[in-house]
C-alpha cells in the first residue's frame, strides 16, 4: 500500500484536531519538527528495531525533538508508535499541509529564477500569482542558473516559463518543423 494512502486518515485527524481548535499554524510548526526527528536515518532505525519498546521509541523520539510536545501531539506520536507508522510523519505532514492550504485557499509557487531575486521582484511575481490565480500565494524561490535568464514559475501542474532557456526550447522546436 502506497504511503500516502495509509498516511492520509492520520493527516485529516490530526487537520480535524487543529481546525476545530483554531491552531492549525501551530500544528504545522509541531509536524514540521516531528517529520524531520523522524525522517533522521537513526530514528528510523530505532523504529524499526525491535528490541525497543513502544515506550523506549517514544521517549527517543520526544528527547530529539526540538521543541516541547503538547499534551495532543504526545498522544499523537504515541498512537503512530502503537501502530507501527512513526515513519509516516514526512507524508502526514504533507497531506495535512495541502489540507491546509485548500482551506485557507493558498497555492504554492515555485519560483526559479537565473538569478537571486530581491524582495520587491518577488512580491511583484506572487502579486501576479495570485491576480491569475485568485488565490494567495506561498512562494518558494530558487535559484537555477541553467535558465540562462528569465523566471520560470510552476504552481501545481501549471507552469509559466519566460525563462531564456524556455524560449531557445520553444525556439529550437518551431525550426524542426
């Protein structure tokens, strides 16, 4: 069974926890940090071995936490260590950031440009983002220096690409035919 499928249950209880508590950034920030403990080569080696028990792995986890786990996450982590599936952390926070996206109508833009951006040229691009998309936007900016020139920008499937490279493609495929 693919991850995302087993994931996805956990991910809508925990959004379900945190939206009808009003908390769902706080969530995010505490998923975060429990997706990167327990993506951590050795943590998922600990949770895998069997010589820990259910109680052993839980305190491993919560001592390589950087923060402090609320009463709900605790439980949280506890019920993933039960049910074996601690090692989903990365795709329940996932899941549960797309759901939080939808609901507070947000898209994610990837924004690759050949070269750095300041900060009035990115606000300039999500401005446009979120004309065109009727929705607000959370930009993540790379730099990609293959694209000779230009911004390339992809928000879900959707890509706009006035890169240079893109054009010398467009280009290079108009001359073959």
């Amino acid at each position: 069974m693919e991850n995302a499928t087993i994931a996805r249950p956990y991910a809508e209880a925990v959004f379900a926890l945190a939206d009808a508590g009003g908390v769902l950034d706080k969530w995010s920030g505490l998923l975060a940090a429990m997706a990167t403990v327990a993506a951590v080569p050795e943590m998922r080696a600990a949770s895998g071995n069997p010589n820990f028990s259910n109680e052993q792995l839980y305190g491993i986890f919560v001592a390589a936490c950087d923060r402090a786990l609320v009463v709900e996450a605790q439980n949280f982590v506890r019920l993933l260590i039960e049910n074996d599936r601690l090692n989903l952390l990365p795709e329940i926070r996932a899941l549960y950031e797309e759901l939080k996206n939808e609901r507070e109508a947000v898209v994610n833009a990837r924004i690759s440009s050949a070269f750095p951006l300041n900060e009035t040229q990115v606000a300039a691009l999500v401005a446009a983002l979120e004309h065109r998309f009727k929705r607000k936007v959370k930009p993540q900016v790379i730099v990609d220096k293959q694209l000779i020139g230009g911004v390339r920008m992809q928000v879900g499937d959707e890509v706009i690409d006035g890169s240079v490279r893109g054009k010398l493609i467009t280009m290079a495929g108009a001359l073959k035919n």
